[in-house]
C-alpha cells in the first residue's frame, strides 16, 4: 500500500512539474477589451501573466471597418508599442485617438522564458 501511495504523489509532483514547465504566457486583461465599444482611445494595453522581452514583441492595428464606407482592412500607422515598467504590460500608443471604426489587433510575444505566443482581437469605436 505504501508503495502504491508514494507512486501517485511521485506521479502527481512529476505531472505539475511538467505542466508548469511547459506553461506559456497568457494575455490577462487588455484596454480596450474584446469586443468592446469604447470613445476615441489613444492606446491599447495588453497585460500578461509573465515578464516579456521588448524586442520580440509588438502590437498592430488594423481597422477592419468604417461607419458609411466599403473598405479593405487598413494597417493603422504610427503605432508605437513599448513594456511597461512592469514587464508584463504592452502598450501601444497612436499619435492620435482612434476614429470610429472596427479595430483588430493583433499582438506577438515572447516571455523572458522565450516561449512566444501571438493573438488577436477586435474591438470597435464609436
């Protein structure tokens, strides 16, 4: 019985290592928030559960949608993305407020443990 005891925990320890080992950051919270409708923002933020490196991660804008027009998505320029003082947040900032529209942006990241990861999403303004 002691043995079979000691060789589920050992299984148990052995599997959280694992899991924790292969853990990939994660977008917590971003502003604006998917699918949200917001007013002229003039930056997103995108905060993540671990330490990123600057240098291999970004933010692009695309505007998908324009109230009254029939477009092509169009690549927003001018958009600087720089982290945080916390390490974990990236912030890009327009040198000005978003027209109304439908926005996606899509995001790529490394974490300081070099596991990249990429996403989108998309939010409009009114």
């Amino acid at each position: 019985m002691f043995r079979k005891t000691v060789f589920a925990v050992a299984l148990a320890a052995s599997a959280i290592v694992a899991t924790a080992a292969q853990a990939h950051p994660r977008l917590a919270t971003a502003m604006p928030a998917a699918d949200a409708v917001v007013t002229a923002p003039t930056k997103v933020q995108l905060a993540f559960s671990e330490a990123l490196v600057a240098q291999f991660s970004g933010i692009d804008l695309t505007m998908t949608e324009m109230p009254g027009m029939k477009m092509g998505p169009m690549k927003m320029n001018g958009v600087k993305a720089a982290l945080a003082p916390d390490g974990k947040t990236l912030v890009a900032t327009f040198a000005k407020p978003l027209s109304a529209g439908t926005y996606k942006v899509d995001y790529h990241i490394v974490s300081t443990d070099t596991h990249r990861v990429q996403g989108s999403y998309t939010f409009k303004v009114k």
